[in-house]
C-alpha cells in the first residue's frame, strides 16, 4: 500500500477501461480521478493535486499524442503513463521520449499496472527529493558564504578599529565618519538599504591604510610627494582588499573614490561632479570634517566652527553643494553651530 495522498488521473475515452483501472488502483491505496478527454485531463490537473496521469495514447479530438507535451510542460513534475494498445508499442516508445514515465498495454495485467504506477512515482520522488536537495543546497551554501563574508567584513573592520586605536590621532575616526555619513543620507532622504551600505562603507573606507608605512601616515612633518602618492594608494588598496568579500559593487566603489574632488581634482580617478557615486561624496564630507577637527602629528585640530567654513568655502570644488547643504542640515551640524 503506498501513501493514500498519491492521486492518480486515468485519462481514456472508454469508461469501462477507467472503471477497471481505477477500482485495481484504489484498492493498492490510491486516489483516482477520471477524465474522457484530454481537455477534462487539463482542467483536473489545473484544479486538483495529481500525481501520475494515466493517458490513452488514443482518443476523439486532442489525442494523448499530443496533450503530452502540453502537460510535461505545464506541470513538469506530474508523472505520465501512456496506455497503449499492444499494436501500438512503437508509438509509446516515442512517447517516453517526449518526456513519458513508462507504457501500459491493453489488455492490461492490473498487477503489471500496480507495477509500473509505482516505478513511476518512485521515479517522480527521486526527482523532487533531487531537485528539493539541490534548491537547498544551494541555498544553504548562498547562507553560509553570507555569513562567512559577514564574519571577513566584521573582521576587518575590527582590524581597522584596532589600528585606528593604536594611534591616538586617528581613533574613533571611522565611527565617528559613519555617524556623520548616516546622517547625511537620511537627510537626503535615501532608502534604509543605502544608508546602511554608506554605514558599511564608512566603517572600512580606511582599511587600505594597513597597506600604507606607518612613518609616513604618523609624519610629524609635511609629505614628500612620493610619500603622499604612497598615501593616496590606500583607496586603490582598501578596494583590493574589500574586493574579495564584499559582492556589492556599490560599497567597494565608495572605498575606492571617498577621495575624489566634485571639481574632478581628486583621487585615484579624477571623476568630477556626479561620476562620483553618491555614497563617496557623502563619505567625503564625512571624512573630511572629522579630520579637521582632529589632532594629527602634522598639525593642530581646527575647532569645530574653523572646519565647517572650511568645508563652505570648499563647496562646488571639493565637496558636492547638494551633500553639503544635508551635511548642515544634520544634527551633527547642528549641535556644532550652538
């Protein structure tokens, strides 16, 4: 007896041939449906569940022939056995390469019928039981490659914290870009999934400094230009090491250009105006003003009042106008403005 949920429609035009098939079947523990014709067998499967589809390889009007593509293509996976006449076996073993379970012959012998139902829905589980394997395998192995970019990302940005604490000028400097950053972007009004991408990105927008020499980032004195050429490769270098672990395009490309000028002067590109993503430009100003206001061994913090009319006077060559208005617009501007 196999399980009593299996439903199987017997599709023929001869009533007595149902009738046969349909009381051996019930009896082996399956449900059983009838059809006449191939337009009846379409609307029950359209409307009920099915399983198997016992289908007459001859009939008035849409033969079994024909309505067998129709069903393998609209319910690929109902299992189909064709029932044939013995003349007509050439014609059935075409019919299993169309997609076909097996074949049944006329006169039938019922226990060969019970046989060949169960192959076929054996068959038909094997393939769901495969096909679910497969749709969850991959979903479990998407899950576990998240979690393990999460887990990289996570990591990194602890490493960008820890050497950001090593150094009494810059610590606190990436978290203190993103509380700025987040701010602008809800004043511009952007979607929670691109602010929390800027927050992402502000976190470790510096991580390419690890690949800077800590002399020339602590150089109490002025850069020479090689030396600052060696600094402004660690947009280029936080982009190489993000690359990777992070899939989203959006969030590398911020790393890689939070250091481009509107007026296009900037680096490591040069874009100008609105080639630099948005997200970057935020970013900048971000970025900016907390360095500003921060002591570093080449100079003395501005207060807090210097550095936001420094960042006026920047506004159409460094910085992008639309940024720097929500940027004072912010609370953050707003609680230095008091």
């Amino acid at each position: 007896m196999l399980n009593q949920q299996e439903t199987v429609l017997i599709v023929d035009d001869e009533a007595a041939i149902r009738k046969l098939l349909s009381r051996k079947l019930s009896r082996e523990g399956y449900r059983c449906k009838e059809a006449s014709t191939a337009e009846e067998a379409l609307n029950r499967l359209e409307s009920s569940p099915i399983e198997l589809v016992i289908l007459d390889i001859k009939m008035p009007g849409k033969s079994g022939i024909e309505v067998l593509p129709e069903i393998k293509a609209r319910y690929p996976d109902k299992a189909v056995i064709m029932d044939t006449a013995a003349t007509e076996i050439s014609v059935a073993i075409q019919c299993l390469k169309q997609g076909a379970d097996d074949y049944i012959c006329k006169p039938f012998n019922l226990d060969g019928v019970t046989l060949s139902v169960q192959r076929a829905l054996e068959k038909r589980r094997l393939v769901l039981e495969l096909k679910d394997y497969h749709e969850n395998l991959e979903q479990k192995v998407e899950e576990q490659a998240k979690k393990i970019r999460a887990a990289f990302l996570n990591a990194i940005a602890a490493l960008a914290h820890a050497l950001e604490a090593k150094d009494k000028y810059t610590s606190g400097h990436s978290l203190r870009v993103v509380e700025i950053s987040v701010a602008i972007a809800r004043n511009l009004g952007l979607p929670p999934s691109s602010v929390e991408k800027i927050r992402l990105a502000g976190l470790i927008h510096d991580i390419g400094k690890i690949g800077v020499k800590e002399d020339i980032l602590n150089k109490p004195g002025k850069l020479t230009g090689e030396e600052y050429q060696q600094v402004q490769y660690h947009c280029e270098i936080g982009e190489h090491i993000l690359s990777p672990v992070v899939e989203d395009n959006e969030i590398l490309q911020m790393v890689r250009h939070h250091h481009e000028r509107y007026d296009g002067n900037g680096y490591p590109d040069g874009l100008s105006g609105e080639q630099i993503p948005l997200g970057a430009r935020i970013l900048a100003v971000a970025d900016t003003y907390d360095a500003m206001v921060s002591q570093r061994p080449y100079r003395s913090a501005m207060s807090r009042k210097e550095a936001l009319d420094e960042i006026r006077r920047c506004t159409g060559t460094q910085f992008d106008p639309v940024v720097i208005t929500a940027f004072l617009e912010t609370a953050v501007a707003k609680i230095i403005l008091t």
